[in-house]
C-alpha cells in the first residue's frame, strides 16, 4: 500500500443555490500524478480552493501526510507544503523571472536589503534541477507563456512545495509547450513530489496521470487506476451518460465559392501590422478551420471580416460582393454569422434576458421592431422558439445571461447566430471552457450547417477540435498562412510544428 | 423552481437597498439632533406632519422635487447609456437661459405657440451644451466626466455674462430710490410663456388649496418626462441600444450597433431633460433669469438619481423624498426658531447618498459570496 500523502474526507460546501462539494472524500498517493477531471461546475476547483485554504468547508476533514489539519488560508497551505500553480499566472509582467520568483519570500541581506545573488543562485539552482533553460534575469513580459508557467512551477517549488496542484495547465500551451509540461511533470514525480492535475482534457489524463478522480455535481463518481480504464469511461462517469466521441461527417461536397479574402491586411489594437497578406477562399458545404496558437491575427482577422476592424488594405468578397470595411450591422445583413471567440465581451450582454440577448444584432428589424417600439409579442416567441430548439437551461426566457452556465450562454450565442439561415458562420473558439456535452452540441451544431450547404470559417486553439471538424486547415503563424493541410493526410504534430513557425522541422517531418 | 424563489429574494433585497439606507439615515439624524440637545421624534414629527401632512405642504414638496425629477433623469439616463454626466448643473443653466430669453423676446407670440416654444427651447438648450461632451467621448474617446465639468463652469460664466447684458431696464421705483439691481436678473418673460400654478386647476376643480403655493404644470412636464424616459429605455429599439452600449460596448458594436451614435444620442436626451428645469423655476415660477436662482439642482440630480437607482421611477421618489426633506427642515428650522439649522437636512441627504452607496455595494458583495459557484 502507497504512503498516502493527502487524504480529504467527506469534504462539504454548500452555496446557497448550489452544494459544490457534497460529500466529496479525495486521496492522493505519495509521488504520483493524480489527475481530478470533471466537467465545469463539477465542484474540482472547489475542492482544490478548499484545500489551499480559499474556502473552508462545511464539514469533512483534511489529512496531510496522515495528520489532520486545518487551513485556514493559502499562507497556511504553503506552510503545509501545498503547491498552487493557477490556470492564470500570477505573474509581475515588468518584474524579472527572479524577482518573480522571491515575491514575498525575499532572502535579506542585513535584515534589510535583498539578497540578490543569493537569490539568483537558488532559482537558477531550481531550474537547473528541473532541467529548465530559464534566463533568471528575463523581465516576464519578454517570455512565451510555456516559459511563464516554468516560472510558475519554479515558484512553488521555492516555496517548498510537495504537493502541486495545477489547475488545468495546458489550457494555454501549444501541443509541443504540453509535450515539455508533461516531461517536467513527470521529472518532478521522479523527485518525490505529488502532483494534482485539474483538466478536463481526457488524452491528457491518459498521457500522464497513475490515478484519476472523477466528479460529477460535486461529487465524486469515481477513482481508477489510469491504465485500467478508457477515455470513454471517463467521458461517460463525466457526463452521466454515454458520449459519441468519433464525430460522424458526410463526406466533403464544396459547392460555389461564398468566402473570398485576397491579399488582407490589418494591423492590432497596438497599431502593429496583425493580419499580413493572408488570402483564402471558402467554399459552401466546406470548413475551413484556422490552427494557431492564440495573437498571431486570428482574432483581427475575424475582426476585419465581421467588420470591427478595418482592413489596410486587400478585398473581402461575399459571392462575389465586396463587402470590405462595411459596418458590422451591413455585414451583419449580408448573412455572416460570428460565434465570437471572446464570448463575456462580445457574445453575451450579460445584463440582459435571454430573450433581449436572442434579438442582439437584428433588433432594429422587423418582426423584433416596429415603427418606434420593440414588439415584445415577437421577442418573446422568438425567445421561447430557440430555447425549446436549442434546449437552452434553464429554459425562462427572462433570466439575465449573466445566472447562465457557460456552456448556456454559449447555446445563446450559437441560437442567435444561426437564426436566419447565414450564408457564411465565423465561430472562434465555439467551444472553449464549454463541459462535454456542450462542445458535442456545438460540434454538432456546426457540421449541421456545413451538411445545409454554409460555408464555416473556424477557428479555434484546440487541435483535436480543428482536426475532427475541418475539411481544410490553414494554419496562421505572425499574421500570414503557413501552410494549407487536408485533415486526412495532417497530425497534430505537424500542425503543431507549423503553428509555432517551425518551418524547417515542417519539412523533417514530412520527409518522415 | 426552488432556485428562481432564493435568487428573486435578493433580486428584492437590492433594489430597497435605498429605502434601508434612507432608515439608516434617518437614525443617524436622530443622533445628531440628540447632539444638539433637540428632540428627534419632535423634529422628525414636525418635519413630516408639515411636509406630507397637508395639501400645501404636498405642493411645496413636489415643487421642489419637480426640478429635481429633470436633473435626476438627466443623470440616469446617461448613465444607462454607461456615461456620467454630471454637467447637468450647465445643461441645466444654459436650457433656462435660452427658454428665458425666448419667453421675454417673443412677447407678442400667443401662449399655444409660446409655451411649446419655450419648452422645446429649455430642452434643445440643455441638448445642445450636453452634444459637445457626447461628441468629443464619441469622437475622440475624451471623457465624459472632465468636459462635462469644464462645460459647466463655461455654462455659469456664459450666463453670467448673457444676465448683464440682457439685465432688466430700472423699474420706476429703483429709479426713484437711486438703486441699482442687488442680484442681477433679466426682464420677465410674457405672461403667455408663464404655466398655470396648480391652484388654478385645484380652483377650477372645487378643491381648497393655498393660492400662493408655488407647485405648478411643470411638475406634470416631469412626470411625462419620466415617464417617457421609461418608454424610451425599456420599450424602444433606441433604448435597447443605448443600455446595450452602457453594459457592453464591446458586445454592442458585434450587433451591429453604432456605440459613437448612440452616446451622442444619449447625452443628448439626457442634457434635453436637465434644460427643461426652466419650465419650472423660469415658467412656473420666478418668470425671469435671477442670477443663483438654482445653482446646485444639477448637482443634486446626482444624488437623487444614485437613491433613484438610475430608474425613471426610482428618481421620481427620490426626488419627491429629496422635496420632503427640503421643505420639511425648512419647517422645522421655523419651528424651533433656528434651533435646529436647515444644514441638518443637507446632513441629512448626504448621510443618505453614503448609505446608498455603502448598502448597496454591501448587498452586492453579499449576493456575490453567496452566489459563488466555482
């Protein structure tokens, strides 16, 4: 039997409208890679916030190597040796990789002054140990996300740690960035350390974790050894019920051209050029999907397309009309359709209805406005209509967007969208942070309107969505596309490569 | 559904957040009067009793709540729209000035044509000094808040300046005592510009109600105002671009609404409303320009449309509220023959605004924590 390094039992949280925690009794083995999976709301960050002391709970009781304690807050949780890398660093950007590091553990010279050789010896010492090439003098600011998060790891480890908790840490990382997270993680194992992994990615799970804990509505449905279960038992203890995973697709039949883009070009919010030339075409029947890592112009070319961007220059053709810096409500009427990747911001108003939020974009128009007023009898049939087709949750037309699950509003944003039948639907990130039974919706929302005919520009930062979905792939490195793949003949790995500008190792890897 | 019931149960508890405040500061009232060595429950009696107790206590509460309806919209309607217009004080000046102008210029206009005139010219007034800072946020992204101040010290200048130069001519009496205008004030406007005092309707209607009180048709002007700033929000396709802009700019420019448009618009109708308090000094009251004959009601629409929750119906109580306190201490400051001074009320009011604020913001962090889902 495997030392137990961290037990909880019967942990409870209520909220008021919710009970997050119910009953949840969690063991981590000494030295292994626990993944905790479960759909969003499933009560894992709860639970994890409870343990680095965020929230207390109701009832239930925490060991730590066999003796119980209780913590009250994270400064107590460090001193238990409890490690929190957070999915959003918690990073100074202008600070530098050192100074990031000591933040509140400063080593004193004197009492009074910082320690800075000494400090810099002992993170370069850490990194060294870990096997990481990190310039310790660095400003965050200057370093990519993947070198952000070692930061991340080193700092708990400076503090101690032994057990660490990463909270969905490749949300953010390219497929080699998981690659080199996975071999650290498991070099860290080597060292003694516990490791929890939070994610709801099941081929991480598999890649990576001993054991798995599955929650479903904050409680836990299941423990197993990793090797003896599957991805589809897993999906299925997440979501209560059986989940297709192949995603059925008729074969590819490209009609006329819908989506015409030459030589586009357009620069950032920082006035830097974003958008570099790029040139496409979109055929009806046919997705195009857009691999990339995130800020290398997919959002401005959204932008420019739906019309809240200016282009510098280049043409936007909609079946041969030029719709090139037309005003979004122009555009809007020309039948594009966008599924916004930014979904608090852009997608939702999160002070208004369900129904108000169905109406966004056409509220000007007839039957949803007549003469002067809005015509309520309309909005709210139309209202009504979606939800009941979209099966939206819960289903009161007057709750505001903001009491919605991601997952919900999401369905809001998809409903609205796709109302009045788009000759062309841009959706970025139609399923980012969404739980399994959302991301199936959505994906099947999307290859319904392919199957009708539509043409489908998406885009999106999860390779396996991109790969399943897409008929081609442009893929988009600084601005420009790379590289163009049919799905059949790509892998990740390819792709992969060529998001991150690798082109020579494109070229080793096709010769392999 | 069980979770609807607890969710409608703060939905109410944040929107009386006001009316607690308002007990809180009535408490805290009390323990300032007790200071002074006064009986609260005889001060608080007396100042009600006098102020809602009767009919010409009622006429002079909404009196004095009728501008404070205007420059309370003006800052609520603003506000849906995400902006924060506190250059009601300016809008409001200039509105009055104009309509004043045009009230004691076109005297020879007859009252069906004069009246409308003079009311359009008030809202168009406020309008237009309230377009400059809309188009400039719009435009060039400056805020809101330092050109709307900057534009009311303009405004009060700018009038200053109009006053003299259109100063009443001497009446016969000055002249004979050899004195000149104490507070500079222009000519009256005609009597086809002035609006019936409510006495005249109450008389024509058999009902006993003091000549002399001042309550006039203007306070049925901002009633219709309210209300037509209610219809406007809630039930036009205008408004659901305008609150569309003030919750999400971002989400409102990907329905295809224009967010520049909409902010002039905004500021706009929000200055309109905060001209038209010179329907109610100007027209129903003082029939001319005097110089400080109002300064500070614009501001006051701050307060009264933060207790108003920056709601037509919320700013009509609280300004109706905001009239109760100011009469009533004016009553009360008689009573104890200036025992308790009519400060007492402003300290009043504003032990009200702090509440506001901090009850509000109490409920909203309570609704937070126990709504936290993670």
């Amino acid at each position: 039997m495997p030392e137990i390094a961290l037990e909880m039992k019967n942990i409870t949280k209520r909220f008021p409208l919710v009970v997050a925690n119910d009953k949840v009794s969690f063991t981590v083995y000494k030295g292994e890679i626990h993944a905790l999976v479960g759909e969003n709301g499933a009560g894992k960050s709860t639970l994890m916030s409870i343990l680095y002391g965020l929230y207390q709970a109701d009832s239930g009781k925490i060991f730590i190597n066999g003796e119980k304690v209780s913590i009250a807050n994270p400064n107590v949780a460090i001193n238990l040796k409890i490690g929190m890398v957070h999915q959003h660093f918690m990073l100074v950007p202008p600070l530098t990789v050192t100074e990031n590091i000591i933040l509140g553990m400063e080593p004193k010279k004197n009492n009074i002054f910082i320690d800075m050789e000494n400090a810099t010896k002992r993170v370069e010492e850490l990194s060294k140990s870990m096997g990481f090439k990190i310039d310790s003098k660095a400003k965050i600011e200057n370093i990519s996300v993947g070198i952000q998060q070692r930061v991340e790891i080193i700092k708990v480890l400076y503090r101690g740690a032994e057990i660490l908790v990463m909270d969905e840490p490749t949300a953010v990382l390219t497929p080699q960035e998981v690659e080199d997270l996975f071999e650290i993680l498991r070099s860290l194992k080597k060292q003694g350390k516990t490791i929890i992994f939070i994610t709801h990615k099941l081929n991480e799970v598999k890649a990576l974790s001993d054991r798995v804990t599955v929650m479903r509505r904050g409680k836990v449905v299941g423990v197993k050894d990793t090797k003896d279960t599957n991805q589809e038992e897993i999906a299925s203890l997440m979501v209560g019920r059986k989940v297709i995973f192949d995603i059925e697709k008729k074969p590819h039949s490209p009609g006329k051209t819908a989506l015409k883009v030459e030589k586009l070009k357009a620069l950032s919010n920082k006035g830097l050029p974003a958008v570099k030339n790029i040139s496409f075409e979109i055929k009806e029947g046919e997705i195009l999907g857009f691999a990339g890592v995130e800020g290398n112009g997919q959002t401005e070319l959204v932008e420019v397309i739906t019309g809240l961007r200016p282009a510098s220059s280049g043409k936007i053709f909609l079946y041969d009309h030029d719709i090139t810096n037309y005003s979004p409500r122009s555009i809007r009427e020309d039948k594009i359709a966008h599924i916004p990747e930014d979904r608090k911001q852009r997608g939702i108003i999160s002070n208004y209805t369900v129904a108000e939020n169905l109406i966004l974009g056409s509220h000007y128009r007839s039957p949803f406005n007549k003469g002067l007023a809005l015509n309520f009898t309309a909005i709210n049939n139309h209202a009504n209509n979606l939800i009941k087709d979209f099966d939206i949750r819960p289903s009161d037309k007057d709750n505001f967007l903001k009491s919605l699950s991601g997952g919900n509003q999401q369905k809001v944003i998809v409903a609205r969208e796709l109302y009045g039948e788009p000759k062309l639907l841009i959706a970025a990130q139609p399923t980012r942070g969404l739980d399994v039974g959302s991301i199936e919706f959505v994906h099947q929302q999307i290859l319904n309107e392919r199957d009708k005919g539509k043409a489908i520009l998406l885009i999106s930062a999860d390779l396996e969505e991109i790969l399943s979905l897409s008929d081609r792939i442009a893929v988009i490195y600084e601005g420009e596309i790379v590289d163009v793949l049919d799905p059949k003949k790509t892998d990740e790995n390819e792709i992969g490569l060529l998001m991150t500008g690798s082109t020579a190792n494109k070229k080793l890897s096709k010769a392999k | 559904m069980k979770i609807n019931k607890k969710f409608d149960y703060f939905v109410i508890l944040e929107k009386i957040t006001p009316l607690i405040a308002v007990i809180f500061a009535l408490l805290v009232g009390a323990i300032v009067i007790m200071l002074i060595g006064e009986d609260p429950v005889f001060v608080y009696k007396t100042l009600f009793s006098n102020a809602i107790g009767n009919r010409d206590g009622w006429g002079n509460v909404l009196f004095r709540a009728t501008p404070l309806i205007f420059t309370g919209l003006t800052v609520a309607f603003a506000f849906r729209c995400g902006l924060f217009n506190i250059g009601g004080e300016g809008q409001m000046y200039i509105g009055t000035f104009l309509a004043t102008w045009v009230g004691f210029t076109f005297t020879n206009l007859p009252a069906f044509i004069l009246i409308p005139l003079c009311i359009l010219t008030a809202a168009a007034g406020g309008a237009l000094w309230a377009a400059v800072p809309g188009i400039l946020k719009a435009k060039t992204g400056v805020h809101e808040v330092i050109v709307t101040i900057m534009m009311n010290w303009i405004a009060a200048s700018l009038t200053f300046f109009l006053v003299l130069k259109f100063k009443a001519p001497p009446t016969e009496a000055m002249i004979e005592a050899g004195v000149k205008q104490m507070i500079p004030h222009t000519s009256e406007i005609a009597q086809a510009a002035r609006l019936p005092r409510l006495y005249s309707i109450f008389k024509f209607l058999n009902i006993d109600f003091p000549a002399y009180n001042q309550v006039n048709v203007s306070f049925f002007i901002a009633i219709g105002v309210a209300i037509l700033a209610y219809y406007i929000l809630w039930k036009t396709n205008l408004g659901y671009e305008i609150r569309a802009v003030g919750y999400s700019p971002l989400a409102a420019e990907y329905g295809g609404i224009s967010v520049a448009k909409n902010i002039i618009l905004a500021m706009v109708i929000s200055g309109a409303f905060a001209g038209l308090v010179g329907t109610n000094e100007i027209m129903g009251f003082k029939y001319r320009w005097r110089q400080e004959l109002f300064t500070g009601l614009g501001f006051n629409g701050i307060a009264v449309a933060l207790l108003g929750k920056n709601h037509p119906l919320g700013v009509v109580l609280a300004a109706i509220l905001f009239g109760i306190l100011n009469y009533g201490g004016a009553i009360v400051n008689i009573y104890t023959a200036g025992r308790i001074p009519r400060e007492l009320i402003m300290v009043l009011q504003a032990v009200i605004v702090i509440f506001v604020v901090i009850s509000d913001e109490v409920v909203k962090r309570l609704i937070r924590q126990r709504r936290k889902i993670l």
